[in-house]
C-alpha cells in the first residue's frame, strides 16, 4: 500500500471528529437555580411552606435540610416540595436552611421558625392588672405575684427574656433610692430586679443587643420655654450607666441636633428605637432619625434598616396610651386597632379585643406575638393566626 494512503485516512478522521484539539467543545454553563417560598416565617406545629425550584436546564433537583434543622421535608427531589414544621414545638425562634441543588449548583432558602405562641388574645404575663395607685410599689415574684409601680419601657433578648424600665419615681423625688428599676421577666415569667441606678432622668427607650449589653435613651426635664429637652444614650456596664452620647445639664439649655463624634454630638429629645447584630444604635431624635455606630459616630440617616422597629410580619405595632389601644401599621401606612377598645380604660384578659389601660410600650416577642405594657402589668398580646 502507497505510504500517502494511511495518511488520506488519518486526516478524513480528523476531520470527521472536528479537527485536533482546537476543536474541543466548551465546557458546560452550570444552570441558573431560582428558589421561592411561599412564605419565609412560619411558626412549630404550624402549615406546611411550599418551596419551587426553577433551573435554567434539564437537571434534576434534590433538596436538603442543613444539619441539626427542625422540621422535615416532603421529598427530596422534585420541582416543588414543601417543608413540614416540626409538631413538637420549639423553645425560641430558630432559622432552618433548605437547599436545592441542580447540575452541580446548589441554592439556599433561609425559613425563620418560631415557637406557636397559642390561641389570640390577651393574658398576663406579670405584674397587676388591678387600676395602678400611687401606693403601688415594686415586687420579685413570678406571675401575678410580681408587682410594678410604673413600667414605661420594654425590651426582649434573643432568649426571650423581658427587661422593664420601671419608672420608681414620684414628682421631685425618688422611692426607695432609685429613679430606674431594670427588672427582668424570665421566658417563664419570673420578675426580678435586674439592676437599679438613681442617676438618670426620664428613660425614654430601652434596647438589649445580642450580647445582653443594655442601652437606655434618657431626656431631661421640660423647661418652661418648652426648649428641646436634651438627653443621652447610655450604656449599663458595671454596675452603672456610662454615657456613650448627648448629654442633659439644665432645662434653660437650648440643646441642638448636632451630628459628628460622639462626645460633641447632641440630641433634643431622643428616643432609642433599637440596636442591630453591629451593635449600631438608631434613635429618633424629634423630626429626625440618627443613629450611632459602634465606632462612636453620631449621624442622621433617611430611615430605618429592616427589622429595628418592625415585628416579623413587616408591620409596625404601636400603642397609643390615650385612646388605651395598639395599632397595626402596615409597609402602605393603612392602620387598624389589634387591641383594645379605643378610648375604654382598663386592662381585660381573654379573647380580642380586650382591654388596655394606658398601654406605655409594645415590643414583639415572637411571630403574631408580643408584650405589652398596660398599666402596672405586662400581658402578652397574639394575635390571630
């Protein structure tokens, strides 16, 4: 055989493969992996969320709980699945991941999952529900054994514990030896005084951060001018509050709204609304929002992050203590009454509407669940769900 034959052959096959090796194929695009669930928050024991896949290509989907997670999956694969809370319940809020994974790519869901809060309604928590007088005085004790003179401020930790701002002061002078009782109410409902401090004026917010470092807005007394009242925000840290900003001398002061570091910074009339995982504090300072970071830096901001004042629902829950009611307000600013009945005084237990008694502050403690100050007593609020 001629030695060009062999030769003729050997390049027809190659070109009938596409040549040598420039002519390889691309590697394959990994696809486009889409999730959707019906709803990110769900409570134990609770319905059943659908979860949807959608992939760019033919891959198959399979999905998976993260390790340790609460709660199971309807199947494994599949466009759709659903996730199916656990029944027994949980102790606090939790977050369960669900991942779905398609041609080599893999995508997170992130459920938040909190503890059934039971059926709506009104029901103690601590403290009386008794009209407060001027008698009234502070008392440790569990449930209805506890006693408060005058809570004003509410704030809750990621355990579930409540801290109160109980107000132990008469006009001009302190009771007991004290202007500020920080009590504690346990996730069972034990009330104990957390820490006392006769050194503030009027505490006008209260916050708690991951870390259960305690932080309180203070303003000062109301000049007869109606001047800008002044005021701080202070840190409890041993034993005492250290001043972290803003500062209260005497009410013939004309206090100003001054941004920078916060040792020269100034409020007029603050009020704490929170504190995020960074430990940034916002505060709504008259007409303004301001916050102050942790590295010190006073400055006014155009609203608030997601989460600081808002429940889990998204909604805003506000108490209005005249009319002895609190308002939903929803992202579109439409407002209805949860509890309540409007300009009817007096704190009733039992199925909604209820009834509140110049309701001071509200803080949510769950999902459709929260505390509510209503007179010198802390009930617990659910709403229907």
């Amino acid at each position: 055989m001629s030695p060009a034959i062999p030769t003729l052959l050997l390049a027809t096959a190659l070109t009938a493969c596409g040549g040598g090796s420039s002519g390889t194929s691309a590697p394959p695009v990994p696809p486009t992996v889409t999730l959707a669930a019906v709803t990110t928050q769900t409570l134990a024991g609770g319905k059943p969320v659908a979860l949807t896949a959608t992939v760019s290509s033919s891959d198959a989907v399979s999905w998976s709980l993260a390790a340790g997670a609460a709660g199971t999956l309807s199947a494994t694969s599949g466009a759709s699945v659903n996730y199916l809370p656990p029944a027994a319940g949980v102790a606090k809020p939790a977050t369960v991941t669900v991942t779905a994974t398609a041609g080599g790519v893999s995508k997170n869901v992130n459920l938040a999952l909190y503890p059934d809060p039971g059926p709506a309604g009104l029901s103690l928590i601590a403290g009386s529900i008794a009209t407060p007088t001027a008698q009234d005085a502070d008392l440790d004790g569990p449930n209805a054994g506890a006693r408060f003179r005058k809570p004003t401020q509410l704030a809750v930790d990621a355990d579930g514990n409540l801290y109160v701002a109980d107000d132990a002061r008469s006009s001009g002078a302190f009771i007991g030896g004290h202007g500020l009782s920080l009590r504690q109410v346990t996730a069972s409902a034990t009330s104990t005084v957390f820490q006392q401090y006769d050194g503030v004026n009027t505490v006008s917010g209260l916050a708690v951060d991951r870390n259960h470092q305690f932080y309180i807005s203070e303003v000062g007394i109301q000049s007869l001018e109606n001047r800008p009242k002044g005021g701080a925000l202070r840190k409890w840290q041993n034993n005492s509050f250290t001043t972290l900003s803003g500062g209260y001398v005497a009410p013939w002061l004309d206090y100003q709204q001054v941004d920078g570091p916060a040792a020269s910074a100034q409020f007029q009339n603050p009020v704490l609304l929170g504190v995020d995982a960074d430990g940034t504090l916002y505060i709504r300072d008259n007409d303004k929002l301001r916050q102050l970071t942790a590295a010190g830096v006073v400055s006014t901001i155009p609203s608030l992050p997601a989460g600081i004042v808002s429940a889990p629902d998204g909604a805003t829950y506000t108490v209005d203590a005249a009319s002895a009611v609190v308002y939903r307000v929803a992202a579109d600013g439409g407002k209805t009454v949860v509890a309540g009945v409007p300009n009817v005084q007096g704190t009733v237990l039992g199925s909604l509407p209820g009834g509140l008694y110049q309701p001071q502050a509200i803080v949510p403690t769950g999902l459709y669940s929260f505390a509510v100050i209503s007179g010198n007593a802390i009930v617990k609020l659910v709403l229907p769900h």
